[in-house]
C-alpha cells in the first residue's frame, strides 16, 4: 500500500520513543527479579547434595540465562521503538514543513499522494507561459522531495514493524524453550537523515576500495624503459622549477619514492585553488548543515555525524578539478565529512571536517587532460617496480553556524576557522596560482615538501 500524506499525519512517532522508554525500564525491573530468584536457588543449593544440589544448579543456571537473553531482546525491542519512533518522527517533520510550510507558502495544491499541481498564472499568453513553466518546475521540486520522504517513511515503518516483529518471535522462542540460545535479531540502524546521506554517530573512514590497472613489478624493465624515466624524470625537474604544479609535482615525485607510503595533500589550498573543488566542499557544508538541523529539530542537542561519501568528478555537485595542478594532483576523488553539532539557545553551531581521498595511480586507457600524455607511460613505471601507487588523503575544518530550521543560506562560516599561514612551503614564491591574490600562500606544514632550489 503506499503511504499517503494523511497517514503520516495519523502517525504519532514520539509515542514509539516514550513506549520504548517505558519498555527499557520495565525489562530492567525484570531482569532484577530474575537474578534475585537465582541468587535465592543458590542460596538453597548450598545445603544440598548429590544429584538434588545438580538439578537445582542447573535449573539456576537455566533460569539466569533465560533471563539474561530475555534481557537482551526485549532491550532490543524497547530500542527498535525509540529509534524508529525518532526516525519516522524526523521524516515526519521534514515531509510536513514542506507540505504545510513551503508548498503551501508558494500557492501549490498538494495531493494526498504527494502530487504537486502549481497554480495556473495569469496575464497575457506569451508571459503566462514563461511563468507557468517556472510554477511546474518549482512544483515538480516540491513533488520530488514530498514523494522521496513519503517513500522513506513507508521504508522505515516496514523495518520497524519487521524489526520488533522479529523481536517478539525472539521472546516467544526464549518463553517455550528457557535455555534457547540467542536469538538473531536485525541490527539498529543509527538515526539518519531524510536523504539518507548522513546518520548521527562518531567519526569513521569509510571503505573507499581501489584497483591498480598496472600491476607494481609484474614485468621486467628495460633499456627503452630507462630512456623514457629519464624523459619523465627531466620532465619532473622542470616541472618543480618553472610551472605553478606544485602540489601536482610533489606527488608525483612521491610516486617515483617507490614506497608506496600513504601522502597527504594540502585541502585548503586546494579549496583556495580550484574552484570546482570549492564547489564540491560547499556543497558537502551546505548538506551537512541541512541534515544537522534535522537532527536538531528531532530533539537532539550536542551530536556527532557522519556523511557517505560522494565522488568529486563524478557527482554533478562536485565537478572534476579545473586547474591542471589539481587536475594532475588527484583528479575524480571521494570525499566526505564529520561533524561535532552543538546547540547554543536558538543557534546551531557545527564543526564540519570534509575529507579527500584518492588512489595516486595511473589507469589503462585513460590520458592526461593538460598534455594529452597517456597514463600507460607512467603505468608501465609501476609495472617494472620503478614507482609505486600510494594513497593519498587530505582534509579540512570549517565552525559554521546558523539560527535553528535556516540552513543553510543564513549559515556564516565563523571567524577563526581559517587554515593556517604556512610561506615558503609549494606554492610559488611570487605567489602566481596561490588562489587568493597577494597574500601568503595557505599551505598546511603537514604537506609537500619545500620545492628544489
């Protein structure tokens, strides 16, 4: 059946969270009672012997361990009601504010199944139509994002009602057969947001898998090998002394290091740099500033979250890097955020951490964009054992803030969140392609190396 508008707002979630509660609470008084009856039979059977002293052990034992399992699963149930009860209360209050607050602010008719039909403008033909086609494409917006949160609710109210199901089995298994072993449940899923992109729990690196497509010393080397390192190798040099591809040359000298040792690359200078990487780390912001308020207006106060990443190149938010020293540096990578959200009084105020990682590697049937040069040159390095790929990482912090329910476009990046001043590190001396004018280049100390004199 699909979940339609006026379902949702039948829907009470909060009474989900206060039953789990009260669930929680009930099964510890439980719990207590059951050990308090064990500590009684082994009070007893410390008087006993022979096969009675056994049999009462046993039935001891038995009843402790049904408990402790009864324990667990209806712990399990009392937090499947409060989770889930948050969650679909969160998606609740997202799906609402758009259908009572936005849309309805913007004159559209919304339908119970989350149609949206924009209001018919008026005036002469020619206008009404320009005007028209906007108001249909502003409703196609609503109607989207309306039907995406009734499907994530239907979605949610379904892992729910299995979840406690499956949890009420697990207890009636334990009620027929005390010394049943535990039973398997589904696990919690931590609160997220109504996009799915970001979840409330502490910081963790996602399993970003790569794959070499030159195989590191698979193949023997030889004298038209060593001709063409030296080529690349004259090539490097020139590179490091006349051309503004500091942060390009100094992984790929990394690359020719042969260690295969793990780099990190200067993030803010890559934000300063290339503006399609700022886009992509704005559009991560602007998100997790989206999802934070969710968070907080499901009640939640001082919280850590974390977001899935995306692919910078791939993703039409986050276009592939625009200046050649960005492009040659890491090209399409994934990146992804954690953040620390507090409130104070009506202001939220978020500590964001975008993070970059990449595979430094070259790949069969690809060619660099600057110069045309084919990646298979520098593969083939890899191939005999001369360079190896490594990864690379880099990161950066930003203090945004906004008014509880307005992210993010009255957000304000704080003062104080700037990189630190770092001269004299890659950028150029005479400050050509630092990003930011005649200032001094926003290099971190952790990064590079000091460019060949």
């Amino acid at each position: 059946m699909t979940t339609t508008i006026s379902h949702v707002r039948k829907c009470v979630p909060a009474t989900m969270v206060t039953y789990g509660t009260q669930l929680a609470t009930r099964t510890g008084d439980f719990v207590r009672q059951v050990e308090g009856m064990g500590r009684d039979v082994d009070a007893v059977a410390d008087g006993w012997k022979g096969e009675a002293a056994s049999a009462a052990a046993v039935r001891a034992v038995g009843e402790k361990l049904s408990g402790n399992y009864i324990d667990e699963v209806a712990g399990r149930i009392a937090q499947y009601f409060a989770s889930f009860g948050l969650q679909l209360d969160l998606t609740k209050t997202s799906l609402l504010t758009i259908v009572d607050n936005e849309a309805a602010a913007a004159g559209m008719k919304v339908a119970d199944n989350g149609t949206v039909t924009a209001p018919k403008y008026p005036g002469s033909p020619f206008l009404a139509s320009i005007m028209q086609t906007k108001l249909d494409n502003q409703a196609t917006a609503f109607q989207t994002r309306i039907q995406a949160l009734l499907k994530a609710f239907a979605e949610d109210e379904d892992k729910a009602a299995g979840s406690i199901n499956k949890g009420v089995e697990g207890l009636q298994t334990l009620a027929k057969t005390p010394g049943a072993p535990m039973p398997q449940l589904p696990p919690l899923e931590p609160l997220h947001s109504t996009d799915g992109r970001y979840e409330i729990g502490p910081p963790h690196a996602p399993n970003l898998p790569h794959d070499d497509t030159f195989l590191y010393n698979t193949k023997e080397g030889g004298f038209d090998d060593w001709l063409n390192k030296q080529k690349w190798q004259a090539k490097l040099a020139a590179g490091e002394a006349f051309t503004g591809l500091d942060d390009a040359t100094s992984l790929y000298r990394h690359y020719w290091d042969n260690d295969g040792k793990p780099m990190k690359f200067d993030y803010d200078e890559a934000y300063n740099e290339d503006p399609s990487i700022k886009q992509a780390v704005d559009y991560e912001i602007g998100r997790s500033a989206a999802a934070a308020d969710q968070f907080v207006r499901a009640g939640n106060k001082n919280f850590q979250m974390n977001g899935k990443p995306i692919g910078v190149g791939s993703d039409p938010n986050a276009p592939y890097p625009k200046t050649e020293n960005w492009q040659k540096a890491v090209g399409g990578y994934q990146q992804y955020s954690h953040s620390n959200v507090r409130v104070e009084g009506n202001r939220v105020i978020m500590d964001v951490t975008v993070e970059a990682q990449d595979y430094y590697n070259f790949d069969k049937g690809k060619s660099d964009i600057g110069t045309g040069a084919s990646d298979a040159e520098n593969g083939r390095f890899a191939e005999i054992g001369w360079a190896k790929p490594f990864e690379s990482h880099g990161s950066l912090t930003r203090t945004v803030s906004w008014e509880v329910g307005h992210p993010p476009s009255s957000a304000t990046v704080d003062s104080g969140s700037d990189p630190e001043r770092n001269p004299g590190r890659e950028d150029r001396s005479d400050n050509r392609y630092s990003g930011d004018g005649k200032r001094l280049p926003d290099n971190d100390r952790d990064t590079g190396r000091a460019r060949p004199k």
